[in-house]
C-alpha cells in the first residue's frame, strides 16, 4: 500500500530537521572548547594520547620556528634600515669627494678651453689673409706674362722677388693653417679627455 500524502509530509519535515540538527552539530556552530573535545576524545580512546602528544610537540616546534623567523625578520629590517642610512650617507660622501677632485681638475679644463678658443680665433684671421694674398700673386703673374718691352731687366726681376716672396708667404701660410689644424685637433681630444 502506498504512502499517503500526509505521511509523506510528515517523514519530509522529519527529514529536514534531521538534516538542520546535524549540519549544527557538524561545525556549523561556534567552535568548541578544544580543552573540552580532548576529554571527550581522551575518554573514548585513551591510546589516541599519543597521537594528541605527538601533535601537540609539532605545534610547539611549529611555533618556536614562526617566533624564530619574527625574531630574524625584525633583525633583518633593522639591518636593512642601518644599510640604508648607511649607504645613502656613504653616496653624500663620495659625491663631496667627487665634486672636490672634479674641482681640481677644472683649471686643466680652463686652460685647455682657452687655448682650443685662441688657436680657432688665430686660424680664422690666418684664413682672412689668402684671399688678398692669392689676389695679388694672380695680379703679379698676369703682369709677368704680359711681358711689357718698356720695363727693365731689373723691373722684371724685382716683380720676380715679389711674386716668390709672396708664393713663398702664401705657402708658410699653408703650412701655419695645417699646423693650427693638428694642433686644434689635438686640443678638442684633450678637452674630451679632461670631461670623461
């Protein structure tokens, strides 16, 4: 015979509240007393006092270690604080060190960099004086081969003076300028040597 659907109500509420009552007693609640839970084991089995022993000398190590890792890692902070300061005063007393040994080289750098000025300021008046210069050796040749009867031997060969005098001028000129180009050169490699 079936079920009727009463009973069939009836074994569902049972049903439920069985299943309210054991989800409360399950861990569902406050959490108990472990002093209380241990009687409780204890006195059910008595041999599980090993176990219980064993558990309770692994928390004990478990937390000596835990303290003794807070222990180090408040040492280590410190350390690391002191290394800071340290270090950041060490970098302000290297920086004024440094700062004094770049200020004794500083009249070396001066000294180079006038120089460097002075040669390129020479150089450009130097550069000034070929155009005159090769004006005139032109001007000196173009007469030489006009060849004009009415001068002298001797006009001609003063022209002759003046035009070697002048090739002669213009080449020291050449010579001077390639002499003021090394020389500028040399000064720009040592005015990077002085700045590295």
């Amino acid at each position: 015979m079936p079920p009727t659907p009463s009973l069939c109500r009836a074994r569902g509420w049972w049903l439920l509240l069985w299943l309210v009552v054991f989800a409360a007693g399950a861990g569902c609640g406050p959490p108990a007393n472990p002093e209380k839970l241990r009687e409780d084991v204890l006195k059910a089995d008595p041999g599980f006092s090993e176990v219980l022993a064993k558990r309770d000398e692994q928390a004990n190590r478990i937390a000596l270690m835990e303290r003794e890792l807070d222990l180090k890692r408040s040492q280590v902070e410190r350390q690391i604080t002191q290394l800071r300061s340290g270090l950041k005063a060490a970098t302000v007393q290297v920086n004024e060190k440094i700062d004094k040994i770049r200020l004794l080289v500083k009249p070396d750098q001066d000294r180079v960099a006038l120089a460097f000025n002075m040669a390129i300021q020479e150089r450009r008046a130097k550069q000034a004086q070929p155009p005159s210069l090769s004006k005139s050796i032109s001007q000196l040749r173009k007469t030489l081969s006009a060849a004009n009867a009415a001068w002298s031997a001797d006009e001609r060969a003063k022209m002759e003076r003046d035009l070697q005098e002048r090739l002669k001028e213009a080449e020291r000129l050449d010579h001077e300028l390639d002499g003021l180009a090394q020389h500028i050169q040399l000064l720009k490699t040592k005015r990077i040597l002085l700045h590295l």
